[in-house]
C-alpha cells in the first residue's frame, strides 16, 4: 500500500544535514527533498548525504535536477551527460543513433541517480525550443514537437527501464517565450490552438507514460491570466483532456515568476487548489516554513508512488555493466 506524504518539497542549505534541518524534515507536511549544486560535492557524499535524510525519515521523496548539459548538480563520480539539444542533432543525422542515445541517456540517469540515494531528477524537459528562451535552448530535444516527443518517449523508456519514475517539464510548454520566470513574470499570447499545435504535443502524447509532470510559471493569457501551475483550467485539461493520472509537481514557489500569486502560503494554496500535488519551496528558509506551516494535515498518496522501488544499484559496480560502459563512452563523447 503506497504511503501517503506531505506536499511540501524543500531544499537543504549544504552537503550534510543541520541540527534545523534534522527537526523540520520529520514535520509531516514535509514529504520531500530536492538537492541543489551547493549541497553536491561528488556521487558518493550525495549518497551518504541521502542516507541521512533516510535515518530522519525513510519515506521522504529525495529529487534532484540532473538533466545534462548544464544543468547537471552531480558532476564527480557520475558521467557528464550532454545536453539533450545534442541527442537531438544526432536524431537528425541518424535517426536511428538517436532514439537509441536518449533511451541510454534516460536508463544511464536513472541507474546513477538511484546508486546515488536519489528517487526521482526533474527529467525529461519536454519544451519545444523555438530559438526564444533564454532558459531552455539547448536543454529541449529540438525545434519539432514530434522529435521531442519522441526522443522524449525513448528517454522515459529508459528511466522506466532503471526504475526510476519520468517527470516531464514545463507543462504547457515554456519554449516560446525569451522571459526566465526565475526572474520575471512571464507572458505567453499565443492562441490555444498554436499550443496545441506546437507545444502541447510532447505532453499529449507521453501523458500516459510520465509518472509526473510540472507546470511552467508562465502566463498563457489567451486561455488563463494565471499562470499555468495556478491554474486549475491548465492542471484540469492535463488530468482530463489528456489522461495524465500522475504526480503534479509546483515549480518553485520562491521563482519571480509565482510571485503573482501572492504571499508564500497564499501561493502553496492556490498551487494546491489549482491540482498541484507536491510544492516545491526552495531558496528561502522563511518562506518554506510559512508554506510547511500552510500545509499542516495535508496528505497525498501520489507523492509516495514516485519513491524508487527496486534494490538499488551500486555504484562502483556500475562499470561492469555492459550497457553502462557503452552508453557512458558514446554520451561522455557527446557531451564533450
């Protein structure tokens, strides 16, 4: 039976627990952890910094942003993953090679974050880059929506293949617009149908194959002045349009791009109402307890659903799989 946890996913402020951080991890609206470059030396003190957290509370959904290129927390004792823009090249020069790069990099990721302690990376980003963001560029599989769709579909085969659950990121899609919503709000005119012709299809058409999805801070004004992870127009055409039955994931509530919703709890709330199940709160101490404190008595069993279920891989034994080997030489190559 899956065990229910708390909405409330926080960051830590180094590379070992604090007597603080011991305390507020075991309050029960807390059902989770996400790690960032400041808490990351190498593979190994990533896993015994995740044993920790296991010893305050076992059933904590520990996350982590490791997508390749640059935006890759670990970067000692794991392999350097290339950004998924060079998967997507290589499509393009060989079909074939490339749907077989991104399964790999998928399986790769999940089999190195698992040895490292971790349940879930906040991976694929299924943006659709159209030479406008600043923030995604090179980290989307391409310039068509059926290409990332694919490429997308085969590296959530490979983190399945791992054990590791897929999150897909940033519903409804945040590759048309050149604001960074960690720093401003931002502002999508585009008519619901030009999403849904362009943007929308990787969440279309992996709906039901990702274990979670997280929605952009961006304003689609044409169809919502809120913006779409406060949006229960947006979260309900993903749960009911297209079928998704998985983890709804806030992006982080401290971003400039959430601010529109008001004070931190006034933003856990209206993420929560909206059909967001977890809220991430990062980069603000204050701000996540006021959210911890907003968040008392709330429960969700699809958090728990995410935990990595399987006997985890080690990790110095890694480089005797022959997959591993093959897939570390031609992605590390790739990566440069």
């Amino acid at each position: 039976m899956t065990q229910s946890l708390g909405p409330v996913m926080l960051d830590l402020e180094g590379p070992s627990l604090t007597a603080a951080e011991r305390t507020l991890l075991r309050d029960p609206a807390v059902g989770g952890v996400i790690l960032f470059a400041r808490n990351v030396e190498n593979a190994e003190q990533v896993r015994r910094l995740c044993a920790s957290v296991r010893a305050e509370r076992p059933d904590l959904l520990l996350g982590i942003d490791q997508e390749g290129g640059r935006v890759q927390r670990i970067k000692a004792g794991v392999t350097r993953l290339p950004a998924m823009a060079r998967i997507g090249e290589r499509f393009v020069e060989d079909p074939e090679a490339g749907v077989a790069l991104a399964a790999d990099a998928g399986w790769l990721l999940g089999m190195e974050m698992a040895a490292c302690g971790l349940d879930v990376s906040f991976a694929p980003v299924l943006d659709v880059e159209s030479g406008l963001s600043s923030v995604i560029g090179d980290r989307s599989f391409g310039h068509d929506p059926e290409q990332v769709a694919l490429l997308g579909g085969h590296f959530v085969r490979g983190l399945h293949e791992a054990g590791m659950a897929a999150i897909g990121k940033h519903f409804p899609g945040h590759g048309g617009i050149e604001a960074d919503t960690h720093l401003k709000v931002a502002e999508d005119p585009r008519p619901l149908e030009a999403l849904k012709a362009r943007d929308l299809v990787p969440f279309a058409r992996l709906a039901g194959e990702l274990d979670g999805v997280m929605p952009a801070h961006v304003i689609y004004s044409a169809f919502d002045p809120r913006p779409a992870g406060f949006s229960p127009s947006w979260l309900g055409m993903l749960r009911e349009s297209l079928g998704f039955k998985g983890c709804i994931f806030s992006d982080d509530l401290t971003m400039a791009g959430a601010h529109v919703a008001g004070s931190p709890a006034e933003r856990a709330k209206a993420a929560l109402a909206a059909g967001c199940d977890m809220l991430l709160i990062c980069n603000d101490r204050d701000a996540a307890l006021e959210v911890v404190g907003a968040c008392q008595g709330l429960q969700n069993k699809r958090i728990g659903k995410l935990r990595y279920a399987r006997a985890r891989p080690d990790l110095e034994a890694l480089g005797a799989l022959k997959r591993w080997r093959r897939a570390n030489a031609k992605l590390s190559e790739l990566a440069g």
